[in-house]
C-alpha cells in the first residue's frame, strides 16, 4: 500500500512530463543546436527571444515530428520573449497554470533540443523574486528560479507543475546565462501583446536620476507620507523630459497619479500604454509639488 | 494527504528490496565498479569498462568475496557477464517495457568508493547512442548524480525495478545508463551461446578448488 505513493509520484511526474511535453516544440531559429518553445495557441509558439536569431527559415517540430515553416509574429528583448506564427495550426496546445508557483514546489524543466524525444529535469521552485532590470534591458515584475538541470536547448521550454500545467518559460537569455524561468502569467501576457502589436513598447523620458529621501516638510507639502522620490541629475536634449518643462534639481515623485520612489518603480510606469500619451508627472520644484504634462517617447 | 513520514517509509522499503542484489565489481588493475545480481545462480551483470583484462572480485552485500568467472562481455553495448560460486542470491527484475520520461529512477552504486550509495532523479530522455560497430543503442539519459563507481550498477525505477545499468558521465550532469531491453538480449544471447563464451575465458582458482 504504501510503496503506491511513490509509484503514484513517479507516474504523476511522467504524465506531466507527457502532458505538457505534447505542447513544447523544437525551435530551429540559429546556426547552433536548436532550442524549445511553448504551443501558446494552435498555431503560435511561445519561445525565448535569444535563440531566434534569424527571422528567416525557421522551423518549428512537433510533439508527433511534423516540421513546419514559421515566422515571428513578434519579439522582445527586454523579456526575451519571441511568438513564432506556424504555417499551419497543429498539434496540442498548452495550459498554463492558475495557481502562481509557489516555494518548495516540484517542478519539471522540459525542452525538445532534439527530435529524438522530450528532455526533463526534476527540480524544485527555489525562489521567486523580482521585479528585475533584465541584462536586455526589460524589466521583469517576477522571476522564479529553480534547482532542476537546464540542459542545451532548454531555453524556450516550459518550467511544469506536477498536474502538467505551464509554471513558467525557462531562459538562459535574462541573467548572464543562469536559467531563470518568466512566470506563465507574464509569459502569456506578453505573448498576448507581441501578437497584437509585434513589439513592447517602452516608455522614455530622457533623464538621469538618483532616489533621495524626502525631508518632511517635502512630504507635509506632497500630502503623503513619501519616504524618496528621484532627484534629477540631468535632461537629454530633446528629449520628453526636456520638452516638458522638466529641469535638473526638480525630485520626481509620481507619474499619473502613482507615487515613485525607486527607479524600477520608473521603469515600470512608463509602460506601453502611456507611450505616445502627455502623461502627468509629479515633481518637487523648490520643495514644492507640481505637476507637468510630458508626452512621453518610445525606448 | 498526510505524507508525514509516507515517504521516507517507502523510499526506505525501496533500498531494502534493491540492496542486496548490488555486488562491488574490484577488476585487478581498475578501481571497482558496481554490479547487478542477475539471478539467484550467481550470475553478475556489469559494464565490460569495469571487468579489465582479468576475472574480477566480487563482493556480496555480507561482504562475502569471489573470484567471478567471465562468461561474456561485449565492449560494444558495455556489458560484461560474470558467474559466482554462490547460491540463494537475491535478483533484481528487469522493468517490463520502456521507461517513461519523467520517472523517477534511483541509481545504486559506489560512486567515488562510497559503498552503497543511493542517488534519485527522473529519466531526463530516451535516446540511442551510435557504438563502434554503428549500431543503436538505447540509452536512457537521467539526471541522476554519477560519478565513477557508480558504472556496472542498477538504476531502478520506483517500483525496484532495472530500467538501465549506469555506465557513463556526460557533462557531469547527465548520466547515462545502458537500457535494460539491452541487458536482457546481451543476457539472452551469452546464455545461448554459453558454452563458446565459457570455453573462451580463462581458467580461474575457483574452478580448480
């Protein structure tokens, strides 16, 4: 009786390995060994952006060994993220997970480098962390990391529960080649818009800055309670900031409304959607809070 | 579920049950290997690499040695077959069929000379190796901890089961065992043709005593 549990286990691992295997493809997107990639719908592939490096001749293979002609749909570098359109729909499609990974949870790190057959490695969710700049210039609001073996051509393949659903995409791309997985939630969402719109838009503003703490009588003068803000050290010529009416000194607090005090938490506001957009920036001028309107540029 | 304990009970049970068909394998110029007790008669399975040029030593679980007697051995698929004077041996059974990609497996050896070691991990992948002859062998790749001593020993499945018998270190971090379909026709065809391999090995003390 007891002896089941382990076989239970054993057997769970193999059927999520199969489950999920029948949706992560090979990648034929570089001169080197192929990579991995995600089935995100019947005919998008979800993949790392750093091993699609040519955009012509790429070749995807299935689960049941059918080799089709793809070409990308859309790409970004700050995520390393890439969808792949297929000539043709095929084959299963994942399912992402809808519980969040979670600390201490068993997880499989799958990857087709070969048409030989689908490659796992057992680990467990080491750690969750974030939000990261990533070394592409992206920014990332969670990573997971795991302690499973990322094997050649694991990029672009799925980090899978113990049920056979998608946990996240594993990359050696963001993190000077230690593999960190993009949580399926973030992966799907930016997938979502790659589709749409073929890029991420980044938002610019043009300046340099360094986060200084607020004394109070900024704080008093601000109406909250706002430990630091960003210190403006200098202003691109021409650029957003400059048109705006920012100056060097002015300590930026906000943009449209939500406080900024770190900045990643910059970096993170001046998102897509407020690329294009005259967007309110807070700002203390002389310890005093104001406001311009900044029509913020594209990265 | 209250797994509390459930686990280390059977894993325990497991190494119980696969312990004592696991022999050391000393070759006479080579550091030892691992080996298989392959039927309760005393026939050993074990890579070829770890047997060297002569009729190695083998150790039982109580610590009992033999000089073994070569019966067969193949450098093509690494396999070596070896028979010992000693009955009553526990065997392992073969796993019927293939494994499956994601199993668990459990290597048992003597990595580095630790006697009686036990490592887990799943079954990584399925593929064959080309040998010298240009043939296909199937492999199954796992990402198991091995080290050399581990070479000759039974990676098992969860249910005690040989699924492969560890052979080589890829990378250090993939480790490679010989399938078991592999192991049963090497068996197979050395006790077909017993008597031609039997009359080819050396003559060994045991068999004058």
């Amino acid at each position: 009786m007891s002896q089941n549990v382990l076989v239970e286990l054993s057997d769970a691992l193999a059927d999520a390995a199969e489950k999920a295997g029948n949706a992560t493809v090979l990648v034929n997107a570089r001169r080197r060994m192929p990579a991995s990639g995600i089935a995100y719908a019947s005919d998008l592939i979800l993949t790392a952006d750093h091993v699609v490096e040519r955009e012509e001749g790429i070749k995807v293979i299935l689960a049941d060994g059918a080799e089709i002609s793809a070409r990308v749909a859309g790409r970004d570098a700050g995520s390393d993220l890439a969808v792949l359109k297929l000539e043709r729909a095929a084959g299963t499609v994942a399912e992402a997970t809808k519980s969040p990974a979670r600390l201490g949870q068993i997880a499989l790190a799958l990857g087709r480098p070969s048409p030989d057959g689908i490659e796992a490695s057992l680990g467990t969710v080491s750690a969750i962390g974030g939000p990261i700049r990533t070394g592409r210039g992206g920014m990332l609001e969670r990573y997971l990391r795991t302690d499973s073996i990322s094997y050649p051509g694991f990029s672009g393949g799925p980090l899978v529960a113990a049920d056979g659903t998608i946990l996240g995409l594993n990359t050696s791309g963001l993190a000077n080649g230690a593999a960190v997985t993009v949580p399926a939630d973030i992966a799907w969402r930016i997938a979502d818009t790659l589709v749409t719109h073929g890029r991420i838009k980044r938002g610019y503003l043009g300046i340099r800055s360094q986060a200084v703490e607020l004394p109070e009588a900024s704080q008093k003068a601000l109406q909250r309670e706002q430990a630091a803000g960003l210190l403006i050290m200098g202003i691109e010529k021409d650029s957003p900031a400059a048109k705006g009416g920012l100056i060097v000194g002015d300590i930026l607090v906000g943009v449209a409304g939500e406080p900024v005090i770190h900045h990643d938490e910059l970096f993170a506001r001046l998102d897509g959607d407020v690329v294009g957009k005259s967007t309110p920036i807070d700002i203390l001028r002389g310890g005093q809070p104001q406001t311009l309107n900044v029509m913020i540029g594209e990265k | 579920m209250n797994f509390n304990g459930t686990f280390t009970q059977v894993i325990d049970e497991l190494v119980q049950r696969v312990m004592p068909s696991l022999v050391v394998v000393r070759g006479h110029r080579f550091g030892a290997g691992a080996g298989i007790v392959w039927d309760a008669e005393g026939l050993i399975l074990t890579n070829n690499h770890v047997v060297g040029r002569h009729n190695p030593i083998v150790v039982l679980q109580d610590n009992r040695e033999y000089e073994s007697r070569l019966l067969a051995r193949d450098p093509d698929v690494d396999l070596a077959l070896l028979s010992i004077d000693a009955t009553g041996l526990t065997p392992l059974k073969p796993a019927p069929g293939s494994p499956r990609v994601g199993e668990m497996v459990f290597a048992f050896g003597h990595p580095w000379g630790q006697r009686n070691t036990v490592t887990r991990g799943i079954v990584s992948a399925l593929v064959s190796a080309q040998n010298r002859r240009g043939e296909k062998l199937p492999v199954v790749r796992s990402d198991v901890p091995l080290a050399p001593g581990n070479s000759g020993g039974p990676l098992v499945n969860a249910k005690g089961e040989v699924v492969g018998i560890n052979a080589m270190i890829v990378g250090g971090d993939q480790s490679v065992s010989i399938a078991a379909s592999v192991a049963i026709e090497f068996v197979n065809k050395a006790r077909r043709d017993g008597t031609s391999v039997r009359r080819k090995s050396e003559p060994v003390p045991n068999d004058v005593i």
